[in-house]
C-alpha cells in the first residue's frame, strides 16, 4: 500500500514538474506523469522485494544447515548408536526444535514489510505454518492455517493432512484435494494422490483409494504410486505404504518412519 502511496506521488510530482516546471501540454504531462509512476513503482518494489528474499534465503539457511547438523549426527550413529530408537527421536526432535525455532525469528523480520508488500500477511503466515508443522506446533498451525496460501503441493498436502488429523469433513479434504491436482504438471501430483489415498484406506474406504490412484496414473509414473495402485487391484489393502516417497512423506507426520538403529556387535576372541 505504502509503495502504491509514494508511486502516486511521484506520478503527481512527474505531472507538476512537465506541466508547470517545463511548460509541457497535458497531454506530455500526463505522460511523464505516468511514467514516473511507473518507474517509482517498479524500483521501490524492486529494492522491496530484494530484502524480502534475502530474508527467506537467510531462513533457507538456517534449515539447511540445521538439517546438516542432525545428518551428520545421524552418521555418527551409525559409529556409535544411542542407547534406543525412542532416545535417536526425542534428541533429533530436539534438535530440530532449536534450529526451527530459529527460522522463525529470523521469519519475524518480514513483519516490517506488511505495509509495503501485498499480502504479506498471508506470506508469513505460510512460511510460519510450514515451519511449526516441522515441530508439531499445531496450536500455532491451526491459528494461522485460514490465512496461509496453496502456493504448493506440500502446502495443500499439509492443510489435508491437518484436515485429516482433526477429523475434518471428508468432503473438505476431497475438495482441497482437486484444487490441489488440478494446478500441477506432470509428476507433481504425487504427494497429493498418495496422501489422499492413504487417507481413503485409512477411512475404509479402498475401492475409493483405487480410484483416486487410477486418475492419477493419468498424469504420473511414479513407482508408489503404481504399487499401491497394484496393490488395491488385487486386494492387499495390508500391503499399501507410501515409504517409498521417503522424508516428502513421512514431512506429513500421518505416520511415524520406522527408525533402526543398528548395535555394535562384540566380538570375542
């Protein structure tokens, strides 16, 4: 809005400066007019948008280096292992509590923005919901979930997701889902079959989630997504799993990754 206000009054001050600075016709004032208009508009939108995007990359940072630390600790594991898989959880949930947390702080500095950039309000609370969705922090999900954008898949894969959790209306998730698909490419419809047809296996409702995946089929060749399909059409409901998306899927926290920590054998002499 601000940047509107002040690309305005150059507009008026590009007029009076042609008109009455320089002698021009209307015609040439309202010319420069604009053009001055135009111009204020675009850089201060521009500088605008530049330090909005330094302040996401700098967020994009610190989740990628939080999330190196918790690999090469997971990698140390592998030399020495944590007494149980339940102690490997509560310390990696631990640790990716600090870092996020730390994204979050850094995500407040878009705050001083909302006056300039529109719908800024809706950005960050997308950005907030992603990353309190990395800790389960559902209070601040459920909060801020009206006002986040589908600017992605896993955005409307995880506003499903909490759907389903809630117990939710069946009808709202399947409508969320077809605006969802409905706006991908090829292939990008993966996260968003394989979760609505989990949710549909999960509900009783298999000749449901053999639909879903035929239609999907349509525009993908994903391996999972064929298995489970494979799956439904013989009857081994029991052997539908979407493990195979890996981290993308286990991100919707509907099913917990199963954690193996491997023991040092002794060995006697």
């Amino acid at each position: 809005m601000i940047i509107l206000i002040a690309a305005f009054a150059a507009g008026c001050g590009g007029f009076a400066a042609a008109r009455w600075g320089f002698g021009a016709g209307i015609g040439w004032s309202v010319f420069w007019g604009i053009l001055s208009l135009v111009v204020a508009q675009f850089a201060l939108g521009f500088l605008v948008q530049r330090r909005v995007k330094a302040v996401m990359n700098a967020v994009q940072s610190i989740l990628l280096a939080g999330q190196k630390r918790l690999q090469q600790k997971m990698q140390r594991w592998q030399m020495r292992p944590p007494g149980s898989v339940q102690a490997a959880q509560k310390e990696i949930f631990a640790d990716t509590k600090v870092f996020v947390q730390d994204a979050l702080a850094k995500v407040e500095e878009l705050n001083r923005f909302r006056l300039l950039v529109p719908m800024m309000d809706r950005q960050i609370a997308t950005a907030k919901v992603q990353l309190a969705w990395m800790i389960k922090d559902f209070k601040t999900v459920d909060a801020l979930m009206p006002k986040v954008l589908l600017v992605d898949p896993m955005m409307t894969a995880i506003k499903i997701a909490r759907l389903h959790m809630t117990g939710g209306d069946f009808k709202d998730i399947e409508k969320l889902y077809r605006k969802g698909v409905g706006r991908v490419r090829y292939n990008g419809n993966v996260l968003l079959a394989a979760e609505m047809s989990w949710i549909q296996v999960k509900r009783g409702d298999a000749d449901g989630a053999f639909k879903t995946l035929t239609e999907a089929l349509k525009k993908s060749d994903d391996a999972t997504l064929k298995r489970n399909h494979e799956c439904l059409m013989n009857n081994r409901v029991g052997h539908f799993s979407n493990s195979g998306l890996g981290d993308q899927w286990y991100s919707l926290l509907l099913e917990e990754p199963k954690v193996h920590v491997q023991r040092q054998r002794s060995v006697y002499r």
